[in-house]
C-alpha cells in the first residue's frame, strides 16, 4: 500500500516541476518608455499573464498532491506498522 503512494507522490512531484519549468519558460518582452501600448500589446500581455497563472496552479495542485501522497504513506506506515 505504501508502494502505490509512493508512486503517486513521485509522479506529481515530476509533474510539477514540469509544469513549473513551462511556466518560468515564457517571458514577457519588456516595454520601452517611448513605445506606444496597442490592443495587441495588452492583449498579448494579459494572455501570457493568463497562461502563467494557470500553468503555477496545475503545479501547486501537484505539488498538493504529491505532499498528501507522502503524508498517507505515513499515516498507513504508522497504522500496519503499530
């Protein structure tokens, strides 16, 4: 039984870092002072924003996961083991 939640939390621990890599991947370009701001630009900029911020939640959900994963694996560790 601790083998599957072992599996488990090395998988999501894979997983997020994955996810976490993707998301630091993508940078934003950098505006200069006398450039003028379009529709496009704001859009492009609030897309990136959008797609970094979904990209960190799916990697603190399997961040979640693989820290609960390890903390069964304790608790039925202590509760065969006792």
């Amino acid at each position: 039984m601790t083998l599957v939640f072992d599996v488990i939390a090395m998988v999501a621990a894979f997983i997020s870092a994955i996810l976490w890599f993707m998301a630091s991947g993508k940078s934003l370009r950098r505006v200069q002072r006398k450039e003028v701001i379009d529709e496009h630009d704001i859009n492009r900029i609030v897309t990136a924003f959008n797609r970094n911020q979904i990209l960190n939640g799916r990697a603190a959900l399997a961040t979640a996961i693989s820290a609960t994963a390890v903390g069964l694996r304790f608790v039925v560790q202590i509760a065969v083991g006792s």
